[in-house]
C-alpha cells in the first residue's frame, strides 16, 4: 500500500515557510524546532525536510542520505542541548508515532526528543 501524504498538515506548511517556526537545528535533510505544547523541559521536535507520513515510509522511501542525516540530526541536537549522556546530561527519551493506534496527530513522520528531567515510565497504563 503507497503512503498518502498530506501536504497540508501543519509539518508541511512549516518547511514552506507558511506557518512560523523557531528552528534550533537545521541540516540539509533535517529542521529541529520546540514543540509548542512541551512535555519536558525540552521537547523538541525533528523532522525530514521530505514528504514522509510515518517512520515506515520514510525509512522504507527516503534515500539513505536523507536517514543518516535525519538521525545524525537527532544526535546532534540532543548533544547541543545537554541531554546526551556522553556530553553531561542524564539522557533523553526519543518518541514517535506512527498510524492511527499510536495516536500520531501531524501526518508527517517526526521525533520528539525529551529530557531535562526524568520522563517517566515508558507508557501509562
């Protein structure tokens, strides 16, 4: 089954620049920016640049390029904010959602990164 992309969902709009975002991170392949409703201390999101819906399709389409990126992005913006263990901090916690059971709200694939303080345990009951 080929993935339908939304290209109107709030993610898209942000790369085209329609909706206003205050990026912390930007690479080629990869923009980090703050939720806007945080969790944690710091809870930052971090999307591809490229039209995915979920990890499945961008895992399964983006061109290897666009995966390291993306994940050396991840990286990289929990090093800059002090979470990485091998850098200070006390670790984070990375989410993603993907599919309806999941509860995944913007049909873009995406990364939340948490930390700053204990984020508790994997999933409620």
């Amino acid at each position: 089954m080929p993935y339908d992309y939304d290209d109107q969902n709030v993610f898209a709009k942000i790369l085209r620049g329609e909706i206003p975002s205050k990026p912390i991170y930007e690479s080629d392949h990869a923009i980090a920016f703050p939720d806007i409703t945080p969790q944690k201390k710091h809870h930052i999101l971090v999307i591809p640049k490229g039209p995915y819906r979920c990890y499945d399709h961008f895992v399964q389409s983006a061109s290897d390029e666009e995966q390291l990126d993306f994940f050396r992005a991840v990286g990289t913006v929990a090093k800059q904010r002090g979470l990485s263990e091998a850098h200070g901090g006390n670790g984070y916690r990375l989410i993603t959602n993907s599919g309806r059971d999941s509860h995944q709200e913007v049909p873009h694939f995406h990364v939340h990164l948490l930390g700053g303080e204990p984020v508790g345990p994997l999933t409620a009951s």
